[in-house]
C-alpha cells in the first residue's frame, strides 16, 4: 500500500494553506520592491550614461571642429609634402571611426531613452497608487478630526452636568439646613 507524504504550507491535496500564500504574497511584493529598487537604480545609470554621451559627443564635435582645422591645413602643406599627405588620410580615417563610434553611441542613446520611458510609465503608475493611499490617509484624519470633536464636546457635556450636580448638591444642603432649622423651630414650640 502506497503511503503519501504532505507537503509543508499545503492542505494535503496540493492545495496551498492561507500561509503558505500570506508568504508568497510577501515574497512576491518583496521582490516587487526589489524590482522597482533595480529600475530606479537603471533609470539613474541610464541618465548618467545619457549625461556621458551628451558630454562625449560635446567633445567629439569639438575635436571634430579641430581636426577639420587641422585637415585645412594639411591641405595647404599638402603641395609641400608627400608624407604630410599620408598622414592627412590617417587622421581623415580616424575621424570616420570616430563618426562611426558616434552612431553608434547615438543609437544606444536611443535605446537606453526607450528603456527610460518605459520606467517613467511605471513611475507613473506608481505615482498613482501613492496618491490613492494618500488620499486614503486623509479621509483617516477627518474622521480621527470628527472623532476629537466629538470626544471633546462630550466632555464639554460632562463638565456641564457636573456643574449642574454640584449646584444640586449646593440646593440639597440648603434645604438640609433649612429643614434642621424648622425641626428645631418646632421642637422648640
């Protein structure tokens, strides 16, 4: 005869017990948390790449502008000198590269706005959900505000009949005494 084993967090048929899916939820919305702590940390990396792609095509285009002075003026020696000829292609070629490496920097920055957008839509996202639980928490203090209003209007209220005990208590005292004061009036007739 076959005997089987339950597994820990089930209800013996596979089922997960409430639990067992109380610490799914929590590892899931850990890793959420996790998640969302990577993309902000991506956003950031991005932005700085972006920021050191911006710089270097900065640079680049004023390298570019020296090289196309200096290539002004390899032309002008070229009618000098062969070798000075030869090293104006070298340069020439450099600078291709050097477009190229643009292109392509251009194009990861291309890339790496995409992948930004999409984060800024889940920031979004969750902008609106900090909002609701915001506005969740203001409705919680209106009603803690309703609640100090009338916890100190029912004081107010208890102050009053105490009062008014007291001045019962006064009028009772009177009364004992105006009574004590006709008893021995009478006992005294």
């Amino acid at each position: 005869m076959a005997t089987t084993r339950k597994r820990a967090g089930t209800d013996g048929n596979g089922h997960a017990t409430s639990a067992s899916s109380a610490l799914e939820r929590r590892l899931m919305l850990e890793q959420t948390e996790g998640l969302m702590a990577s993309a902000s940390a991506i956003a950031r990396i991005a932005e700085e790449t972006g920021n050191g792609a911006e710089s270097q095509i900065r640079s680049l285009d004023d390298a570019l502008r020296d090289i196309e002075g200096l290539t002004s003026s390899l032309n002008d020696t070229s009618t000098r000198s062969e070798s000075v000829t030869a090293s104006t292609e070298e340069l020439v070629s450099g600078v291709n590269e050097m477009a190229a490496s643009i292109e392509q920097v251009a194009a990861n920055t291309t890339s790496l706005a995409t992948f930004i957008a999409q984060n800024a839509t889940s920031t979004n996202e969750m902008s609106v959900s900090i909002q609701a639980a915001s506005a969740t928490t203001t409705e919680m203090a209106t009603a803690s505000e309703q609640i100090t209003t009338s916890i100190n209007e029912m004081a107010a209220s208890i102050k009053s009949v105490t009062r008014d005990a007291e001045s019962l208590a006064a009028m009772v005292d009177q009364n004992s005494s105006s009574l004590v004061q006709v008893s021995r009036s009478v006992t005294g007739l």
